[in-house]
C-alpha cells in the first residue's frame, strides 16, 4: 500500500509540490490575515466591555461551525478557487486568535499599567511595551490554534476548487485510489503534527521560564 503510494509519488512530483506549495501558501496568508485583524481587534476589545461581549461571543459561535460548514457556506457568494478558500480559513483562524489576544490583554495586571501611567506612559506606549509582551504568550497560543486548524481545514479547500493536498485526497477518494490518497493524507497529516511542533516551540521561548510547564 505505503510502496505503491510512493510510486505514485515518485510519478507525480511536480504535481505534488505544487499542490504542497499551494496548501502551505493558502494557510499562511490566511493564518497571517485572520492576526492581522484579530490581534488589534482584541486589544481593542479589552477596552471596550460591550462591544466585547457581542465580538467574543460571536467568536465563540464561529469557534463551532464546521471547517467544511464554513466552505460550504462562502462558495455560493464567492464561487470556486484560491480567494474563496482564503475567505473561508481565513474565518476559521479569527475566533481563536481574537479570543486569546482579549485575555492575554485583560489578565495583565491593572497595577502594572497603573505604574506604567503613572510613568508618564501614554495609552499606545502602555499597549505597545506592556501589555503585549505581557500577554504574548497566550496570544500565541491563540495563533498556535489558528495555524493547526487553518493547516488541517486547508485540505478541505478541494471541495471548493482552492487545490492544495486535498486534491489528490478526493481524487483518491472518488476514484477508490488509496495509493492517491495516502499521497495527500500523510503529508497533510504530517504537516498540521510539524505546525503544531514549530509553534509549540515558539510559544515555549516566548513564555517566561518560571511559566513555563515542568
């Protein structure tokens, strides 16, 4: 089974790194879109106690909904391709990282920016040099979730013509080619486990030794 899933690969290498370099493209620029709007969202947020109400708990409703729901849900108002499949892991990145930057943000010590303004220190420099790197951990591990769902969600993009791995997994799926299908399971399957490793690792240098778990 594993020799003739190789075979296929070794006949379909172009084939392969493209559809590799696709997956990798689409949930990096989605996992980079979904920080770039939900990280200043939820430093916002933690100052705005009713606006964050609605925005957290709509988070946590998308935090719900199905990867393959959510692509289901954006092709009919988007069609096929790169753009909706970005769209839509896009989404599915926004709840876990907005949720984790507002209580990163929220459980820094109000004593801590008390001195800080105390020190002539104005809102922004207060943000910027206190209570980021304060709550920088746990923001990433917001970021951490986001990447392994985006990674796994991603080969569900075939459905919806954005390609990547997921293509030679349902083309292996409705030809009842389990040779073409290990070709995008396992590097899928090894990917989102090497995602999830490099951003642990991330998220341990950036948390302080004496937070760290033994």
């Amino acid at each position: 089974m594993f020799i003739e899933a190789w075979d296929y690969l070794a006949g379909h290498q172009a084939q392969f790194l493209a559809a590799l370099w696709r997956h990798v493209a689409l949930s990096a620029s989605a996992l980079v879109i979904a920080a770039t709007i939900a990280v200043p969202l939820g430093v916002r947020l933690a100052d705005s106690h009713g606006a964050a109400l609605v925005a957290i708990n709509a988070a946590n409703i998308g935090r719900t909904l199905p990867s393959l729901a959510v692509l289901a849900l954006v092709m009919p108002i988007m069609g096929t391709g790169f753009a909706p499949s970005l769209f839509a892991l896009t989404l599915l990145a926004l709840p876990p990282i907005l949720i984790n930057t507002y209580a990163a943000i929220r459980q820094v010590d109000p004593d801590i920016v008390d001195a800080a303004r105390g020190m002539g220190m104005t809102a922004l420099e207060i943000v910027r040099k206190v209570k980021l790197p304060i709550g920088l951990p746990v923001m990433f591990a917001g970021i951490r979730t986001a990447a392994v769902q985006v990674v796994s969600g991603a080969v569900l993009a075939a459905y919806i013509g954005g390609g990547g791995l997921g293509d030679f997994i349902t083309a292996g799926i409705a030809m009842m080619a389990l040779p073409q299908l290990l070709v995008g399971a396992i590097p899928a399957t090894l990917l989102s486990l090497g995602t999830d490793a490099l951003f642990a690792s991330i998220q341990r240098a950036l948390t302080p030794a004496g937070l760290r778990a033994r």
